[in-house]
C-alpha cells in the first residue's frame, strides 16, 4: 500500500474524533485548514516507511505515530506563521490560518493540533492492546522532538536569543522532528529505534539545509509560503554562512550520510531509494546545476587606474 494512502485517511479519522456538535465551529474549520491539504508529509512517510522497514507488527500504532507527528508539525506551522514570528500570509499556497480566522484562533488552533496528536497516540494504543507496553517510549520520543531542551518548540525560542549556532538552531527546528520519525517508527513495530537515530538526523539537517537554499533561490509560489524569510528575520541560513555552493555541498554529504546510515536488512534498498528520490525533490537537479553555474562563473576583478 502506498504510504500517502494510509496516512491522508488516518488524518482525517483523528481530525473527525475533534467534531462535536458542541465544538466551536471555527475552531474546528481551522484545524481542518492546517492539517488539509497538507505538504510533502515526508514526516509521517519517514515514520511509516521505517515501521514498514521493522516488520510493521502494529499498524495502528504506527499509524497513530504518523498521524501524531504530522499533527505536531502542522501545529509548529501555524504558530510559526503568526505575526509574532513569520507573520505569513501564505503556507502550502493558501491563506495561513491567522490570515483566515484571526490571530486568537491561530493560537487556539496550534494548541487543539498538539493535544490532538497525543490524543492520537492514545487512540493507537488502545487499538493494538498487545503492544501497549511500546506507548511509553513513543510518548517519550515525540515529547523529545517537540518540547524542550531540543524540541521544535526550542528551536523557534532560539529565534528569541541574540546569539544562536547554525547546528543547535537546525537540529531543534526541523532535525528533532526528523529523529522523532525514524524513531518513532522502529519502536511502533517492536524494532530497537538507536539504529534509526543517525538517518533521522541526516535527513533533518539536510532538509533544514534545502529549505535554507530554497529560501534564497525559489518565489514565493514554488515554496507554498513567502520568500526570503531567513534574511527578512535575521536567522541563521547555511546558505548565508557556507554560501549557495558551500550550503549544496554540505546538503549532498547529508543526504549521502543518510544514504549510508540505512540499517541492513531485506527493505534496506527501497529504504535508500525512499532517500534518494527525496533529495532529488528537496533540491532538483536544475536548481543544483543552476547553484554550479554560478559557482563556475568566474569573479570580475575591478582594476583601478595607476596613480601617477
């Protein structure tokens, strides 16, 4: 079954376990609004891809771990398009939520998403009795790639600090997230989660990294959200601090890490292919030829005239 075919469905199962008729009814539209239609899922994809990978011995707890780790980064978008940080007007090309409902519901709509996806994890639970024992660990793990010290949510408080390393920014903001979903998904099918640690991390530097460069090189309607944010809020950009060639570079060696950190076994291969065709949709190899056209094109030196 394709991955995207599970996680859309299970989507929509936990966002209709939110309808209530005594639910507020805007607040209910907006959670829809973020959740749907939704980006690349590669989290939740990540996540099942590696439960596949382990055997996949408890599909609705692997499910809910997708689903719960979906919910969490939606929530993350919303609160990071408000005006006190992004102030965006656009997200997966629509309206962000705050441009829709309000500034007080975008909040409240963040909030009702982060309870909503432990709500999913609980769900799961209950769904594979025999596997209970494995809910304790997968609550710690997604507690770990969105709280604090290192979670999601730190790395949108180091944007609040005056001084911030590249690396600690990139690991709490997107590569926390990442571990979370590797993680996530060995331990949901019964499997030891350290060996999957290192691909999460791989994957969640270099997607930082991509979406550094895309920052600087696409418009606004090929990312689905505004254009140039990095430089317009002074954060730190691997493409500001390495340069285009130098970001590309660094984002090759990732991808050829994650590439590397696969675990051995029989699904280790579609494993790689699963990375590869991500890289290549993260950074398409006309941006990658357009950043060594650049690199290639030779320095124009200014000679000033001798002084007699």
């Amino acid at each position: 079954m394709d991955l995207m075919s599970r996680i859309q469905p299970a989507l929509e199962s936990q966002l209709l376990r939110a309808h209530s008729p005594s639910a507020p009814p805007r607040l209910l539209a907006a959670m829809r609004h973020a959740v749907f239609p939704g980006g690349a899922r590669i989290r939740p994809q990540l996540c099942l891809a590696v439960a596949r990978a382990c055997g996949d011995s408890a599909p609705a707890l692997s499910d809910a771990a997708a689903v719960a780790i979906e919910l969490l980064h939606c929530a993350s978008l919303v609160h990071d398009d408000m005006p006190a940080f992004d102030d965006a007007d656009t997200r997966r090309g629509q309206p962000t939520v705050h441009r829709l409902y309000g500034e007080p519901l975008a909040l409240l709509t963040g909030d009702a998403l982060i309870v909503l996806a432990y709500q999913a994890l609980a769900h799961g639970a209950r769904l594979s009795p025999e596997h209970i024992d494995r809910l304790p660990g997968l609550l710690q793990l997604v507690c770990t790639g969105t709280g604090a010290p290192d979670g999601i949510v730190a790395g949108q408080a180091w944007e609040c600090e005056p001084q911030v390393e590249l690396a600690a920014y990139q690991r709490a903001k997107t590569g926390a997230l990442f571990v979370a979903s590797t993680c996530a998904g060995a331990l949901a099918a019964g499997a030891d989660p350290a060996g999957w640690r290192a691909l999460g991390e791989c994957l969640g530097e270099a997607y930082q990294v991509a979406d550094d460069i895309r920052d600087v090189l696409m418009e606004s309607e090929q990312l689905g959200k505004p254009a140039g944010q990095d430089a317009t809020h002074h954060r730190p950009s691997a493409a500001s601090d390495l340069g285009l060639g130098g970001a590309m570079d660094h984002f090759q060696a990732l991808m050829s890490a994650a590439v590397d950190s696969v675990p051995a076994g029989p699904a280790r291969r579609a494993m790689q292919a699963l990375v590869l065709h991500e890289a290549a949709r993260l950074i398409p190899p006309a941006t990658s030829e357009r950043i060594e056209r650049e690199r290639r094109r030779p320095t124009r030196v200014m000679h000033r005239p001798a002084v007699a």
